[in-house]
C-alpha cells in the first residue's frame, strides 16, 4: 500500500507563498466550478463590479498583473459576455464594465466564494487571518515599490 507525500514547506518565501496560493487557488476553484468561474475570473470581476469602470492598465496595477495575462484573461470575460468594453477618448486605451450577464454570474458565484472563504478562514482562524494580512500588504508593496525603481 502506497503512501501519500504530504506537501512540505520551502524555507524560501517565494516558494512557500506559490505553493500555498496554488492550494488554496484550487479551493476557490473547486468552490466556484457550480458557477462555471475560476477564482481568477471572479476576482477580476467582483474588481470591475466594485470600480464601476476601469482602464486595463489600472486593473492591471490593482491586480498585480502583466497587461498581456490580463489581456488574454479579459478577452475571454468579454467573450462570454461577463464584460464589455467601453469607449475611451484615447482609442488606444481599453477600459471595461461589467454586463448584466456578468452581473448575474457574480451573483451565482458570490454564495460560493463566501462558503469557501469562511471555510479557509475557520481553518487557518479568523484572528490569524486578519494578522496575517498587514504582512502580506507589505511583500505586496515591496513587490510594486520594487518594480517601480529603476534598476542599473
């Protein structure tokens, strides 16, 4: 009888975040599969319902992401009707909103995202929860101040 490996922790805290965001990732992801959502889209998403409108380059900047992943990502939201695009003085700049279908899909998902975050957050404790989130604000602006310096 084979034994399972359990997943064991870097000392790197790189490799210790993504593979904790990969698990926890395929959690949202198992959660919203019944709304026919991934834990990406519904956060891109919930992001456009919550700013009303927004530029591609300024959800790329509240989302940590490279414009090309999120130009690919939105395209495929767009596809499905989830958002459409809205028009721009400067043609050149992509901005969107979200569409009643989109809407509609948030709302579907919502009960399912809101039963996994309670889930993850009894697991870990709500009070650790909320301890841990000033430190990873923290990597997350080392990350943005860092990519905003030049570099030699």
């Amino acid at each position: 009888m084979g034994t399972t490996a359990k997943p064991h922790l870097p000392e790197c805290v790189c490799g210790t975040l993504r593979q904790v965001t990969r698990a926890v990732t395929q959690l949202y992801d198992d959660a919203l599969r019944p709304a026919g959502l991934r834990a990406m889209q519904f956060q891109m998403l919930s992001t456009v319902r919550h700013l009303g409108q927004v530029s591609l380059t300024d959800l790329a900047a509240i989302m940590t992401l490279d414009q090309t992943t999120l130009t690919r990502s939105m395209a495929i939201l767009e596809k499905q009707k989830w958002v459409e695009r809205k028009p721009q003085t400067d043609k050149r700049k992509k901005s969107y909103a979200l569409t009643r279908r989109g809407l509609a899909k948030l709302d579907k998902a919502s009960p399912l995202w809101q039963q996994v975050q309670q889930q993850v957050i009894q697991h870990v404790g709500p009070g650790t929860w909320t301890d841990a989130r000033a430190p990873l604000a923290s990597l997350l602006e080392l990350s943005t101040d860092s990519q905003e310096t030049p570099t030699r």
